[in-house]
C-alpha cells in the first residue's frame, strides 16, 4: 500500500519529501513481513511525522470549520485552497502513524529468538 502511495507521489507539489515518507513507511512494513521490528527507527519515524502533523493541523482545522467537508474528495478544490492539501497530507501521516503504532506494540509482545 505504502509503495503504491509512494509511487502516486510524482505529480505532487513535493514529491521528493512524500516519496520519503511513504518510502520509509514501505521499509518498515517489509521488514515486518520478516518480523523484524527495529524499534528505534519507528520512533523517529513516528516523532517526525508528528511533528509534521503539529505543522499541518492548521489546515485541518480550516478544513473541519468548512460547511463542504466532502471537499477534501475534490480534485478541483485542492487547486483552491491549501487547507486542503494539507488536510490530505494529514490524514496520510496519521495512517503512517497508526501503521507505526501498530508495529512497536506488535514488537513488544514478540518471543524473542
């Protein structure tokens, strides 16, 4: 799923940064598959999306006082407004972050080898 994100990235405003996130986000769901948790990089994963999150939550509030929530679904308005984009760019760092979450719990109840 993250690779396909990743890979929808290219006609984004910035690319480069969202290929990263994503990118990173693939990296850690395969070494899940191999039950391989390296706990430290979740961390930092997870303390640097939230702070992105922190730096977009204004324009999720934006979004959440607009009477159009279903916006957020429209092309055409992105083009528009910029609470939208980053509304859509908060929504994907919170499905990294719960992804993360996940995983460090699913880290501490494994048997080790």
């Amino acid at each position: 799923m993250f690779m396909a994100f990743a890979s929808l990235q290219i006609n984004d405003p910035d690319p480069a940064l969202w290929i990263l996130i994503y990118g990173a986000m693939s990296v850690v769901c395969v070494m899940a598959i191999f039950e391989y948790y390296h706990r430290t990089l979740m961390i930092v994963l997870a303390l640097a999306y939230s702070m992105y999150c922190f730096f977009l939550w204004p324009g999720v509030v934006e979004w959440l006082k607009q009477e159009n929530k279903s916006a957020l679904f429209d092309d055409v308005m992105k083009m528009e407004h910029l609470y939208i984009e980053e509304s859509r760019e908060f929504l994907g760092l919170l499905i990294c972050l719960a992804v993360l979450v996940l995983y460090f719990f699913r880290s501490l109840h494994k048997k080790p080898a």
